[in-house]
C-alpha cells in the first residue's frame, strides 16, 4: 500500500426513515415522560383555573351609509364591507363603550358595596356642605378615573365577532359569574346602539347648524333684494315702455339673464360638490372609490384578505407564508390609500378647473349681458335694469334656499331619530345565561400540555443526540471513515464483573480472543468469517499483510485481530500473528508465552521468524510476540530492517495479521501501514467517539493509506434496533440453509 492517493470522504447525511423510528424508540422513556407530565401540568392547570362563562348577543349590522350634506345621494360601501364591521368591532371593543356600560350599570355593580355606600355617604354629606368649584371638579375627576379604570377592565372580556355570510355580529362577554356575563353582554350591545346613535347625533347637528347658517343668511339677504326692489318701484315711479320696439333686446336679455342663471346654478353645484369632495377626504368619497383603477384595488384588496383569512385555518399568522401575504396586503393597503389620493387630489383640481372655467364662462356671460343690458337702455330706464339684475339674483338665491330647506329637512328627521331610539344596528337576539363553563378547557389545557411536554422532550433528545459524538452503527462508522464496513462483531457477555478502574481482565480477554476456535458456530465467529471472506474479496492484488489499527486503546484491535488469525487459519492457511504494538503488547499475555524474543529481537539482533515465533494449540496459527520494550519503537518499525523482516514473514507464512498501537496516540501505525498490503481500521460501538475515527482515517489519508475497511466492535444488535438498524442472522447448521435466529450475545 505505497503512493497511495487517498481523500477521506465528508459524511454524507441521508434521510432514513427507519433511523429516525429508532431515535424515537431509543428516547420512548423520556417521549413518555414528558408527554405523561405535560398532560398531568395541563390537567393540574385547569383544575386550578377558576371556571368562565361567556353570553353573546346577535346584532345586525347596515354597511350602508347616507352622506350627511350629500343632497340625498346614497353611496354603497359593498367593497368595503369587511372594514366597515372591522371598524364596528373596534368601537365595540373601545373605552368610551365601556365607560357607558360602566355608567349604566353603576359603580356598586363592579365594586364592593359597604364601599359604595360609604362613597355615598362621604358624597352626600360632601354636597350638604356646599363643596367648592375645585373640590366639585376633583371629586368628578376621581369618579371618571374610577370609571375609566374599570372600563379598562371590561374591554379584555369582550369580543365582536361576525357570522360567516351575513350581516349578523356576536358580541360576547366572559365572566366568571354566568349571569354577569349575560348581564354586561346584554348592557354592552345597547350602549354600543347608544354610543353610535349619539356619534351619528352629533355628526348630524354639526351640519345641521351649519346648513341652518346657511339658509338663514341667504334667506336675509333675499329679504333686503326684494325690499331694495320694491323701493326702487315706488322711488322711479318705473312704467313699462311695451314690447313692440324692445322685442329683440328684451329676448336677448332674458336668454342671457336664462344663461347666467343656468351657469350661476352650475357653478353653486359645484362649489357644493368640491366642498364635499374636500369635507370627505380621500377615503370617504364616493367619486373616489368609483375611479376604475381604486375599484380594481379594491376588489384585490378584498381578495387577498379573504385568502389570508382561509389560510389562517392552516397556519399560524406568525408562518412565513402568511408574514408575506399580510406584507402583501400591506403593501396594496398603502398601494390603494396612494391612487385614493392620487385621484382625490386628480378631482379637486379638476373640480377647481371646472370652477375656474365656469366663473369665466359666468364672467363673460355677463360681460355680454352688460353690454346688451348697455344697448337696451336706450329703451328702458336705468331702474328697471337695476330691478331686473336684483330679481335674477334674488331667484338664484331662492332656488339654492329651497335646497337647503330641504338638506335641513331631512337632517331634522335624522336629528329626531336619537329620541325614538332608531339605529341601523338591531339587537336580534339577546344573551341568554350560559348553561355551562367556556372555560378552561380540559381537552385544550390537556392536549396543551402533552405538546408542551412533547416539544421539551424533543428539545432534550436533541441535546442528547447532538451532543453525544460516539459511534453507534457501521454505516455511522462508514460515513465517517469514507471506507466500507467489512464486519460488524457482536457484544460479548463477560461472567467476572469487573470493578471500575480496575485493569484488564486478562483470562476474559484471552477466552474472547479464542472464540472463533473454542466455539465456531456461534454468531462471534461466523461474523469472523464473514470478515474473512470481505478481506479476500476485497483486492484482486496480493493482500497477504494486514495490519489491524484503531484510533485510541480499547477498542478491540487486539480481539479483532487475532480472532481474524484464527478465522483464516481455519482455512488451511499458515497465519503468523503479530504483536506489533511495541509500547503495549499483549500478545504473549494472551497466549501465555515468553516476550524475552519477538519484533524488536528480530529487528535489532536479527532473529529469524524460527526462533522468534511460537506455535500455538490452533492449527496452522504461529503468534510473533513484541519482544522486550525498546526505548524508541518509531525508530524501529521505520527502520530499513522492518522491510526485510516483513519480507521474511511473506515467505514464511500465508497470511500476515499484525495487531498494531493506536493511530492517535503514537505514530507506529501509521509507519507500519507503508509495510503492508491492506490496512483495517477497527473502532467500538458506543465507545469510539466519531471525532477520533475521523481524526485517524485522515491522518491515514494524509500519508496516502486508504484503509481496506473497517470492523465495529461490540455492537448490540438488540440495542442496534433503537438506532433504527436490525441485522438478522442466523444459526449455522447442517443442511439445506440456514434457521431464523435471534441473536443473545455469547458469554465467556
């Protein structure tokens, strides 16, 4: 194995579904523990958590609005439909309707009463005693404090929710007291209807007054244009010169006159129709959201929130894929609020435009009635002109009054709505008091808890797996190593009991290294041979010396190697085992010879393999100990003698089986791999940690050896199944084929 060029493979991760089933059965102690407890957490939980009642009540909802100064015209809020019950809910759920709820029921509802009536008490002996300004405003202070501080309360127990399909809203409360819930539930929807009858009061007297205004100048002002009318009568004394020779100017005039009325009450609508344009802003008006490009956006808009709201069955709104869409939904919400004003401003300019364009068309209309007025007063008298301009601008003004006659009419009748109690919000079902607890859950909390207790546990598995580096299976050693997995030998059982910290037991080591020969047809030995076979079909080429290595100390080689002696011993093949860990032997130990001649004999005072080696009671098996401890084994086995020496055992023997030191610790192994044919790394299951196999197959590869394969030591094939690993094998017999067998790790 010379000038070999050699990369250690990275370890590939590949989904398994079987490892991941044994993972599962490895941890089945802590997944049920912790399931078991986070299910006794749930039910402790809700058997402390005090029992809440909820009471609802169904509204009915009109997300129809009429215009306050839109002279009778009706604007449909169909698109918007979803924010106008989104807006709904927040006012349920506001302060201000709390506060009413609070006033309504009265303080001594939500607080002590002793409290109460001592409160009343202090009150009345307060206003006996005729309280000052500031103290009168001090204690009303307190009281609103007090009131607000509840109200506060309240509105984290109620909830406003819409029926799917309808204009129907649910308005619960949750209280611990079923018929407080059921009582606040009730109060709450008809200060809602309350509250929203008093907004829409107040909206609607501010444009009532202000129409009122309005009208009532305008009514004064045609008022003084007639009496400046009829004055003018009685002053000039006017008489009517006839139609004969006035017939053409008089037409002119009155066509004119006809004119400038049709454009002064053109431009009157639409100073109106700016005003309001203004008024209402860029979300509220109606000629915005008709624009083409806001209605697409609109019924976008809509679109994606009814997705976002499907969705929101499958995942939770912290998912990456509903953060998009609602940035999504965002980005259309500023998308729309810009072409809303875009397209406001786009119609008040043109509105100012149209304006600008009908003052003058209204300027030079009378420009020219001027000047036809100018011809005409060759036939008429200067007074009947000025009475004449007085009674078009007097039926201007009157027919701009009538309109706002009517404007103050109907807000009038909306203003008296609020007395009736009329409002487009209708109770249709009230709260009924609730016949058993919402809350808590005993399936919620329960299951709660069992996922709590799951999801620690994973947590806990996680650590463990992470954090423990050892080697557990051949296709784990396999992916660290880069090279195949050539055998993979079971666990023995030991009878002598060994203390912690004790040194080797040599008699069980010794029995382990002989079980191939002592009891053939046990799974140990049948793996052996299979190793056997794997090194003999592994290399067309000569594969006579194999050297058997491992990262650090006990990880089996010696077992390992000897063991392999004597599988292919069994072959009728001359084997000569080795003992080339100069530093540590234990060859001689275990076969029970002398270590005065060996390796280092061999090598320094240049015995032959005859006088070294010593046969053994297995045929065919001669055992090479290390001979006596040399000062300086590296400088040994680097020498130019090893070469020869190994060379003399090639003649001598069939096969060569060296036991070398670790690659780790010293770098013997590493010098002897460039003597031999095949190099095979041997590791421990659940006892060589994978950074260790790594290290040591890449300081091979870094001197250009490639590791033939590698043997797993000590592995449990029962523990081998919580890996999600399950390696049947079977009993050797004779006959036809091989028996189902079970494997119990044998005992020495």
């Amino acid at each position: 194995m010379n000038n070999r060029d050699f990369v250690v493979d990275q370890e590939q991760v590949e989904f398994n579904v079987l490892e991941y089933l044994g993972l599962l059965r490895k941890h089945l102690k802590v997944i049920v523990l912790f399931g078991v407890a986070g299910f006794a957490a749930g039910f402790l939980y809700w058997f402390i958590t005090p029992p809440k009642y909820r009471a609802a009540v169904i509204l009915k909802m009109s997300h129809m609005s009429r215009d306050v100064i839109g002279f009778g015209q009706q604007f449909v809020w169909d698109p918007y439909r979803e924010e106008f019950f989104k807006t709904e809910f927040q006012i349920i759920e506001s302060i201000p309707v709390a506060e009413r709820v609070v006033r309504e029921l009265g303080l001594a509802y939500f607080t002590d009463e002793a409290d109460v009536a001592k409160d009343g008490e202090n009150l009345t002996t307060l206003i006996t005693d005729e309280l000052s300004e500031a103290e009168e405003k001090d204690a009303q202070t307190r009281r609103a404090q007090e009131i607000t501080s509840l109200a506060r309360g309240l509105v984290g127990s109620v909830a406003a929710n819409s029926v799917r399909g309808t204009n129907l809203v649910q308005v619960s409360f949750t209280a611990r007291d079923a018929e407080r819930a059921q009582t606040i539930a009730n109060t709450w929807a008809k200060a809602y209807i309350a509250h929203d009858l008093d907004v829409n009061y107040e909206k609607n007297l501010e444009a009532y007054t202000f129409i009122s205004n309005k009208s009532d100048d305008l009514r004064s002002k045609v008022d003084r244009m007639v009496a400046e009318v009829n004055r003018l009568k009685q002053e000039k004394d006017i008489v009517s010169i006839g139609r004969s020779n006035t017939t053409m100017e008089e037409d002119a005039l009155s066509r004119l006159n006809d004119l400038m009325l049709e454009i002064e009450s053109e431009l009157a609508q639409k100073m109106t129709y700016k005003e309001t344009l203004v008024k209402s802003g860029h979300t509220q008006s109606s000629a915005v959201n008709q624009e083409p490009v806001v209605k697409d956006l609109v019924t976008r808009l809509s679109q994606e929130r009814s997705k976002y709201e499907q969705d929101l069955k499958i995942y939770k709104p912290q998912a990456p894929v509903m953060e998009s869409r609602a940035n999504q939904i965002s980005a259309m919400e500023r998308e729309l609020d810009k072409q809303r004003r875009k397209v406001h401003e786009q119609l008040v300019t043109a509105a100012q435009a149209e304006i600008a364009a009908k003052e003058s068309e209204l300027e030079r209309i009378k420009g020219n009635f001027e000047r036809q007025k100018r011809i005409s007063t060759e036939t008429k008298v200067v007074a009947q002109s000025q009475i004449d301009d007085l009674d078009s601008q007097i039926s201007v003004m009157r027919k701009q009054l009538e309109m706002l006659d009517f404007k103050r009419e109907e807000l009038d009748l909306a203003l008296s709505l609020k007395n009736i109690g009329r409002s487009d919000k209708v109770i249709m079902q009230e709260a009924t008091k609730p016949g058993g607890p919402f809350a808590p859950s005993l399936k919620r909390f329960s299951m709660a808890g069992v996922v709590i207790g799951l999801l620690i546990a994973a947590g806990l598995i996680f650590i463990l797996e992470v954090t423990d580096r050892k080697i557990h299976t051949a296709e784990m050693l396999e992916r660290i190593s880069g090279v195949p997995s050539l055998a993979t030998i079971p666990r023995i059982e030991s009878d002598t009991k060994i203390k912690k910290g004790a040194t080797d037991n040599h008699e069980d080591r010794a029995k382990i290294a002989f079980l191939t020969h002592s009891n053939p047809t046990c799974a140990f030995a049948e793996n052996y041979r299979h190793l056997r076979t794997n090194i003999q079909l592994s290399k067309a080429e000569r594969n006579q010396v194999i050297l058997v290595t491992s990262a650090m100390s006990g990880d089996g080689k010696t077992i390992s190697s000897t063991n392999l002696a004597i599988s292919i011993a069994q072959l009728d093949r001359k084997v000569l085992l080795v003992d080339c860990d100069l530093r540590r032997p234990k060859m001689h130990k275990i076969f029970r010879t002398s270590d005065q001649r060996g390796v280092v004999t061999m090598i320094v005072d240049r015995d032959p393999v005859t006088k070294s080696a010593h046969h053994t009671a297995i045929p065919n098996l001669d055992v090479l100990p290390a001979g006596p401890i040399a000062p300086n084994p590296a400088e040994l086995v680097a020498s130019p003698r090893m070469a020869e020496v190994v060379d003399e055992w090639r003649k001598a023997y069939d096969f060569i089986v060296m036991d070398s030191s670790p690659i780790l610790a010293v770098t013997d192994a590493s010098i002897l791999a460039h003597q031999v044919d095949s190099v095979i790394f041997v590791a421990k299951a659940s006892v060589t940690i994978r950074d260790d196999a790594a290290r040591a197959t890449q300081i091979l590869a870094q001197n250009g050896i490639r590791a033939l394969g590698t043997i797993l030591n000590g592995y449990d094939y029962n523990m081998g199944r919580k890996y999600g690993y399950k390696y049947g094998y079977r009993r050797y017999g004779y006959g036809y084929g091989y028996g189902p067998y079970e494997y119990k790790a044998e005992k020495v």
